[in-house]
C-alpha cells in the first residue's frame, strides 16, 4: 500500500507537470467537443487525432489521447439528454430517462448529475485500476469462449429479466436485435448473409446508424408533425442544478453504476455499452418506482453514465497490465502507444513507472478537470433547447445524417439510418422499448463466435459450459432469474384471469 | 365515449396493438427463417452460417405469436394516432433525398436543399430565413467537420 502511494507521488510528479496538465486538458476538451458532436464518437476521435500526438513525447501523448477518451464519454451524455440521440452506443441508455428529464425542464439537473456521476465513477474506478489492476487483469484472462459465451447470454437474460414491462416483448426485441446482427460476413465460414448484393453490408450493420435511427430519427418523425409541438424550453438559472432530493436519488445509482461499470469494463468486449446497459435494467429493478422510468428517473441517467465511466478505466486494466485491449477505442489506445515506443502489459509498470504513474494520476486530473469544464458548461448546452422546434429538427437531422455518414464515409450507413428510424417510429407507436435492439445489434457477432468457438473447443459437446465452473455459475444464474421471471409472469396471468373472469361475472 | 370494459372487451374481438405487432414480428420471422435455406444449416454440434439465424428467427417466431396471443386485451388499433403522417412522410422524403444526393451532389449542395424543403416546405418558414438559414448551416458543418476536424465530406459540381 505504502509503496502504491509512493509510485503514486510519483505519477502526480508527472502529471501536475505544466506541459502535461496542459496536454490533459487539450485532451479532455477535444474529448467533450467529439462527443457531444453526434456520430463522432471516442473511437473516430482517437483514430483521427492519433496522427497529431507523433511529434510529442510518449507520456504527454498518451494523456491527451486518453483525455480525449474519457472527454467524449461524457459529451455523448450531453447530445443524448438535450436531443435524444446518442453519440454512440454507450449513451443509449441516458437518451431514454435524460430526454425525458430534458422534457420535464430538468435538463441542466440531468446534465449535472451526469458530470457529477461520470467524475465520481470515473475517479473511484482509477483507484481499482491502481489497486486491483494485477488481480483483475489474471481474473479476466481465465474467459474463455464459452466463460465470454456465458456472459454475454447472460447479460440478454438480465436486460429481459429486468425490465419492468412485457418480459415476452423486451426479450422479442433483444432477439429482433440480435438477427439485426446477423447481417454481414459469417466470421467462422466467410458467408455472405442477408446482404443482397450490398457489399458494404459485408460488415453488417454498424451499431452508430441503428443507435442513431432507433432513437434520434425516430424521435423526430414522432414528434415533428404533432399539432402540439415540443415547448421550447426555456431554463432559469436555479433550474439548471439537481435539487437535494435529485442528489439523494443518484446517489445510490451512481455508487452502484461505478462498482459494476468498473468490474464489466474489465472483461472483453464493448463492455462500456453493455455496463450502460446492465446498469439501467439494475436500476429500475431495485427502485421503489419502477414506472418513473423512461419518463425522467435521475436513476435511469445516474446508474448508465456512471457505469460507463467506470468502464472507460476498467478497460485500461487488462491493456496495461496485460497488453490485451478489451475493445476497440483500447485496442486504438494500444496501437498509439506502440507507436510512442511503448509496449503495455506486465513489464509495463516496472520498466517505465513514471509512465504507468503518471497515466494513473492524470486520470485523476482529468477527471477533476472534466468536471470543472462541464459544470459550467451546462448552463450553455442547455440552451440549446431554447432553439424553435421546426429550427433544432432540421439542424438534429443534418448531425444525424452528418455524423452516420462520418463513421465509415458509407452512404449505405445514412439508408441504415433511415430504415431504423422508421422501425423505430412504428415500434414506438406499437409500445416497444427500443433499447434492446441496440444490444442486440451489439452482442450478436460476438455470441455467435462465442457459441461456434466453443462448439469446436468441445468437439460439439454443449457440455462445455457448464463443466468450466465461470460459465457454469453465469448460466445458471441467468436460467435461475428466467424461471423466477416465468413464476411473475403465471402469477401475473392467473391475477389477469382472475380479473377477467371477475368481470364476466359481473357483467352476467 | 365507451367504458373501459367495455373497449377491452371489444379490443378482445378486434385488431389489437399486440397482435398486430406479434403479427409482424412473427411475418418477419418466417421471413427470415426463408431467407436462411440459402445458407448450410450445419449441425447441432457444428453450427454452419444459417443455424444461428434461424435458432433466433424461430424465437422470434415464438415471441412474435406469444404476443399477438396474449395481447387480446390491449387497444385497438385505431387508437394509434398516426396524425403526424404527413410530417413524417416530408422528413423521411428529405432524409431519403440526402442520403441519395450526398455523394451525386457534394454534402453542401445536399444540405442545403433538404434543409431549405425542410423549412420552406414543411415548416413554411419565410424564404429568406429558411435560404440563410440552409446556406449557414450547410456551409458551417462542412467547415467544422470537413475543414477541421479532417472528416472527409463529399464535394460534388464544381467543387461544391
């Protein structure tokens, strides 16, 4: 512990340096300037950046690019509570109960506790990296295909068991998600699948175009044409802080957000989208008013933007002490510093401690200084809103359109767009949480390699998951909260027949 | 105006939201489970690339016919507003027009167009403001994204 907080000292030497405090707030303001750009998110800021930090030292770039990391994690929350459309994937969740908080006139409240909940996970979470980074990264490197196949079902069967509304048509969605994915290049037999002809689709659907369509387009073909357009909303200034009841209410779900983003981001894959995910379905089980969410629970924005906070320093554990990247924006983030001459991973930490250090302890200040810029920043965001409807919907659109196109220069992307926002629009009409899908979308490469690798892992025996005891506790697990799910669902039905039957007698 | 019973009632003889949206989810299933055969199916124990596809258009199918069966209790169809349709119709229109002139006409010339029918068309705002406002628009996206951010934006006639 002494020497932590010694090699600590150390990195706090490295990273309050003028030259390097400078370069983490470059970092941390272009970060929040990509994010709340939509479309442009962490990954696509990073990749483009990456060729501006050649010149400097490894230190200094590897700050800013990690400034621009945690930056546009939390300017995506901005475009997804004042707009409805997510930045990426990650911030999908906070469209649903931030809009709707941004609707209600409480967009500055939203936009504060999602820089308080990002700053809190966000710090807290840099001291489980510094602490439990060995631990944790061996922890993580013990899954599998069939521990990562586990998982990944599991974590479909939580979202389902979780919601608080039809578990049939939540888990329909999830699977209508999952098909979504389906569509592109078989990774095991390099089949075309559902791609007619449409060579870009050989990648399948890019999660940017169905987020952005699924809710930002959606939105504006819904509400658009309404008699009663969306009131401008004209915020006061002791409006745009939470109230003391809104703080007690994030409380809890920003702890909790931080502790599971923190131990999902550790684990492969886009772990900050399914934290985001997990995170809300968690918090809208232990509330004690389900039904506030998706019309403006502080929860619903509190628990995902902290989640996906944490994960954005859970991701940094395996790729510095292991030099596996959990993701893509890591794997980005491991390529610049192999560029910069410097190889992650366990020799790391002891051949170049003031680099490790100094990259610990300037995730604190850039956190700190992520939250000093944004505070005051929302006051001028949430302006935004004051924009004339029939102005801010066409500028929305032209983002959407922009930011889509932006990803992959596919104009393919802008047609995905557009047909996920008339799904989107005919879902929203027909009761159905969208949300799913986006996870769907998601998890599905990843599923399907999971199953398939471990199908050939087994020589085809499906016993495979349950004889390895992480992917055995995982699915019973996940079987154990569908079979409870199955008992509210009968009790349910024999409550609506009860009712049903109440009422034909007395109507005879 | 009818009772609450008796509209459930009557939803129960009726088109109900559930059953028609199980309807098509269960549609787009059989869909999907037909677009499948052109894959190998493989077996159980090595899954080729139409086994996962159609393990989830069959749940799909199964969910799709669990909610048009339970959903004989829910509203009817009628009682979704489709007021907005028109509006809906001109964005879409719009958006298809971006997305079909972005690379044919450069990304300024399309903005420009599909923000001016926007406002001039849909929105029936004065021709100056929505012209000032299109140009404005088109022309300071491409600048921040094109110019300095590096994202490549399509140019199309004369540069435009």
């Amino acid at each position: 512990m002494l020497e932590t907080l010694h090699n600590l000292a150390v990195g706090f030497s490295v990273a309050l340096s003028p030259s390097v405090l400078l370069y983490a707030f470059v970092g941390c303001v272009i970060g929040t300037l990509v994010g709340v750009l939509p479309g442009v998110g962490p990954l696509a800021g990073i990749s483009l950046l990456l060729p501006a930090t050649f010149g400097m030292d490894a230190t200094r770039a590897i700050v800013m690019l990690a400034g621009i990391y945690y930056g546009a994690m939390y300017g995506g929350s901005t475009t997804s509570i004042l707009m409805r459309i997510p930045g990426e994937a990650a911030s999908v969740m906070t469209c649903i109960d931030g809009y709707a908080m941004a609707r209600k006139g409480r967009a500055g409240a939203a936009l504060a506790i999602a820089a308080v909940g990002s700053y809190v996970a966000g710090t807290v979470s840099v001291v489980g990296l510094m602490l439990l980074a060995p631990p944790l990264a061996a922890f993580a490197l013990r899954f599998g295909p069939p521990e990562y196949f586990a998982l990944l079902l599991f974590g479909l069967l939580v979202l389902a068991y979780m919601s608080a509304g039809s578990m049939v048509k939540s888990l329909a969605m999830a699977v209508l998600g999952l098909l979504l994915g389906m569509v592109g290049i078989d990774q095991m037999s390099g089949y075309f699948r559902f791609a007619y002809g449409v060579v870009e689709l050989g990648d399948g659907l890019g999660v940017v175009p169905v987020a952005v369509g699924l809710f930002g387009l959606a939105e504006i073909l819904a509400t658009a044409g309404q008699a009663v357009q969306p009131k401008v909303i004209e915020p006061k200034l002791r409006e745009l802080l939470p109230s003391r009841a809104e703080w007690r209410e994030a409380a809890g779900p920003i702890g909790r957000g931080t502790v599971l983003g923190f131990l999902v981001g550790i684990i492969p894959g886009s772990a900050h989208i399914i934290s985001s995910f997990v995170s809300y379905a968690l918090e809208k089980k232990l509330s004690r008013r389900p039904q506030e969410f998706g019309h403006g629970a502080v929860a619903g924005v509190a628990g995902p933007e902290s989640a996906n906070n944490a994960a954005t320093s859970g991701a940094f554990v395996p790729m510095l002490a292991l030099g596996v990247p959990s993701g893509p924006i890591p794997a980005v983030m491991l390529a610049a510093m192999m560029v910069h001459g410097v190889s992650p991973g366990p020799l790391l930490i002891r051949q170049q401690p003031e680099l490790f250090w100094g990259f610990v302890a300037s995730m604190y200040v850039g956190n700190l200084v992520l939250l000093i810029l944004n505070l005051p920043l929302v006051g001028i965001f949430v302006n935004l809103l004051r924009v004339p409807y029939p102005y801010l919907y066409p500028a929305i659109l032209t983002f959407s359109i922009l930011g889509v196109y932006a990803v992959n220069g596919s104009v393919v992307d802008v047609w995905i767009m557009l047909g996920m926002g008339v799904l989107g629009y005919v879902l929203r009409k027909l009761s159905f949480e969208t949300a799913p899908i986006v996870l769907g979308v998601v998890l599905a490469p990843m599923i399907e390699l999971a199953l398939r690798q471990s199908l050939a892992m087994s020589d085809g025996h499906y016993g495979i998951f349950f004889q390895r005891p992480i992917a055995a506790t995982l699915l019973v697990v996940g079987l154990g909260m569908m079979l409870l799910s199955l008992r509210t669902f009968i009790r349910r039905g024999l409550d609506w027949r009860a009712r049903m039957a109440l009422a034909e007698k007395g109507e005879s | 105006m009818p009772s609450a019973s008796s509209g459930s009632h009557k939803a129960g003889r009726t088109l109900t939201v559930d059953r028609v949206a199980g309807g098509g989810l269960a549609v787009f299933a059989v869909f999907v489970l037909w677009q499948s055969r052109a894959l190998p199916l493989g077996s159980l124990a090595n899954p080729g690339p139409a086994y996962m596809p159609m393990a989830l258009a069959t749940l799909l199918l199964a969910a799709g016919l669990a909610i048009a069966i339970l959903g004989r209790d829910t509203p009817g169809v009628g009682s979704l507003g489709f007021g907005e349709w028109r509006h809906a119709v001109a964005i879409f229109g719009a958006c298809a027009f971006a997305a079909l002139g972005l690379e044919r006409l450069g990304y300024r010339l399309t903005i420009f167009l599909a923000l001016l029918f926007l406002l001039g068309v849909v929105e029936r705002k004065r021709p100056v403001v929505g012209v000032v406002f299109a140009v404005g628009f088109a022309a300071g996206t491409y600048f921040l994204f094109d110019t300095l951010l590096r994202v490549q934006l399509p140019r199309g006639p004369f540069g435009l």
